[in-house]
C-alpha cells in the first residue's frame, strides 16, 4: 500500500506575462488536458473571461506556495494541480490519503494548532460536515459560483468541487473486450473468483456512494454474493488500480478518471465500463482552512477551481463538473453519458449521512471486518 502521508509533492513554477495562452497539461507534457486557456494577467487574473482574482488578491498569492490536503485519487489531483500551476503560476504541495485517514490527520493537527493545510479537498459529507462542527473550514464563496446555492453547503464552508464517478474496469490482457462484464451482476460470475479487487467498504465517500447504490439498485445482498467471490480489498484506490494494472486482477472497482490517466499517461492496459444499471456519483468538497497561511493562494485556487476552465480540467481528468454549463467528461476518448442520464446515478449528499453507517456496517458484515 502506498499513501502520500507527510511527504510533500510539489507543483511547477511558471512566470506568466501580462497575457499568455497555457496549455491545460502540465509543464512536463501531462496529456490528459490537453485544451489551451486564454490568460490575461494585465489587471489581476482572468482565464476564458472569467475573472479569478483581483489584482491585489493574485500578486499577493503568486508570491505564495499553496498547501493542499485532499482525499482525490492521487494521479487526478496530480493532473489538476499541474493545470492549475501552468495556468496560475502558483505552486501546489499536497498531501493526499483516503478520506477517513486524512480527516483524522487534519482533525490531530488542527487540535494541536498546527494544521499546515490551506485548502481541503475531501469526500463524505459526513466528514466535511464534522470539520464545520469544529471550526476547520473558513467560509469563502468562489467568486465564479456567488449565488449557486445548489453548491455551497453548511453556509458557504465549503463548497462541491466535482462529481466523481465509481464504476468497474478490467485488465485488457486478461480479458477481452467481448468477454468483459457489462453490468455490476456480471461481477459476481464465478469466473472472476480470486480475481476481482476493491476497496473497503468505508474508506470514504466512494464506498458510501457504492455502498448505497448496490443496495437500492443492483441487489441488497451483493456485498454478500461478491464477498463468495474471495475478492481482494484494498486500503486505497491507487493501490487496486496498480494491481489490476499488472494483471494481479481481472477486474476492479475503479473511477473513469483514474483509468484516463492511468492509460493515457502510464499506458496502463485497463478500460473501464459504464455498466447497464449504471455509473456511480458522488461528491468531493473543497474548502478553505480556517487558519490558512496562504489565504491569497487558496482563494485563487478556489476560485478557479470551480470556473469553467477549472471544471473543464475536471472533466479531462475524467470525472464530472458540478456545474451544469460545462460538458460531460470524456474518458480514453469517450464521452460519458449525461447527468440525467438513466446510466447515471448520483449520491445526494445528505443520503450520505441518512445511509452510510448502517450500509458500511453491512460491508463489514459481509467480508467478516
């Protein structure tokens, strides 16, 4: 297993002049975004008319180095950062882990007064939601989304940043393309005993969201069916995409942005599905720290993050925007299906908290944790 947990990995540095066009990839040649922002840094920062900050607010955060705590999947929030830094010029060190581990080190460092972090990204309303309970988020309303009531939560502590997708994929070595399952039933074919990985069943706001899903609209006992399977259970998404992606596996849960970046950057031989009942949804929150250093940095990156460029990156990755003005994603050169879609199912953040205890507990049930 393999979690970024105290080691910092930081963004690139980039002088921009007064008007500039950037490529959406990274400075080292990142191909997952690959369209070109109109920048002008004439009288603060606009990006595709859109204005991200003031001319004060961007100096001042152009002289900072942003500190970033996210449970996004690792390879995806690489991939963001590297936009946002060639579009901005500021730098990003982050800190990434999945999201029940990552709230504890936020929860012990801001305890002791030392929670470096000036941006949170995080799944689980449940957790987000505690951490404004405690103080941790600094209301701030990106200026691209003032007056979206539908995505500023708990009074604007924060706010959605993204519609993840959970679905499955496979190894393409180990199954072919007319052989490959099509819908979440097929994974409990007994074929794929011994062959199938995914992550627990309470990791974060992927395995609510899934949790929920199987139970209401595939089968009540699925956990229970897969568990016969002898599936093996990983601690993180990056350590089961890495398994599937060496043959280690048939198939996999998996998120259709990790996989585009994985095949597209890695050459990793998996594909993903968008299976019958349907694609799986759910919402990752970003906020500002309450005791943020680099506030000027975090609103900047706040702010573009939830622009039309910031959430055009969003879907490049291969996931969701939350704003219904962008396009859906496109993934390894497929566009995915529309949010009203009968293929998508989104998770309501507030059924995370109504379902999600009683649903992990039937996970743990299932796989004798």
């Amino acid at each position: 297993m393999r979690i970024r947990n105290g080691a910092f990995a930081s963004g690139i540095a980039l002088s921009l002049s007064a008007v500039l066009t950037a490529c959406g990839g990274s400075a080292n040649g990142s191909s997952v975004v690959t369209d070109d922002a109109r920048i002008d840094t004439s009288d603060g920062l606009v990006i595709d008319g859109e204005v991200i900050a003031d001319k004060a607010t961007y100096e001042a955060a152009r002289q900072q180095t942003l500190t970033l705590y996210t449970g996004y999947q690792e390879a995806n929030q690489q991939a963001f950062n590297e936009a946002f830094t060639a579009d901005t010029g500021i730098e990003v060190e982050y800190v990434r882990d999945v999201a029940n581990k990552l709230s504890e080190r936020i929860r012990s460092e801001a305890g002791a007064g030392q929670l470096p972090a000036d941006v949170i990204v995080i799944s689980d309303y449940e957790i987000a939601d505690a951490l404004s309970e405690e103080g941790i988020w600094e209301p701030y309303t990106p200026t691209p989304v003032e007056g979206r009531e539908d995505l500023l939560l708990n009074d604007g502590d924060f706010v959605k940043f993204a519609n993840v997708v959970v679905t499955f994929a496979y190894n393409t070595q180990q199954v072919a393309k007319e052989d490959a399952p099509t819908s979440w039933k097929d994974l409990l074919d007994p074929k794929y005993s011994g062959r199938i990985g995914l992550v627990s069943g309470t990791a974060g706001g992927s395995s609510v969201a899934l949790n929920r899903f199987l139970h209401e609209k595939v089968d009540p006992n699925f956990w229970a069916e897969l568990a016969k399977r002898n599936p093996t259970v990983y601690d993180t998404g990056g350590s089961r995409q890495q398994a599937l992606a060496r043959g280690e596996l048939a198939v996999a849960t998996a998120g259709t942005a990790a996989v585009n970046v994985a095949v597209t950057e890695d050459g990793a031989p998996i594909d993903y599905v968008v299976p019958e009942e349907g694609l799986v949804l759910f919402s990752f929150f970003a906020g500002k720290a309450a005791t943020a250093k680099n506030s000027e940095a975090a609103e900047v990156f706040l702010n573009y993050a939830l622009s039309k460029r910031g959430q055009r990156v969003v879907t490049q990755v291969g996931d969701y925007s939350v704003r219904t003005d962008v396009d859906p994603p496109v993934s390894l050169g497929r566009p995915l299906p529309p949010l009203d879609s009968d293929r998508v199912w989104v998770m309501p953040p507030e059924d995370e908290v109504k379902y999600g205890e009683a649903d992990a507990e039937r996970w743990k049930t299932a796989f004798g944790r």
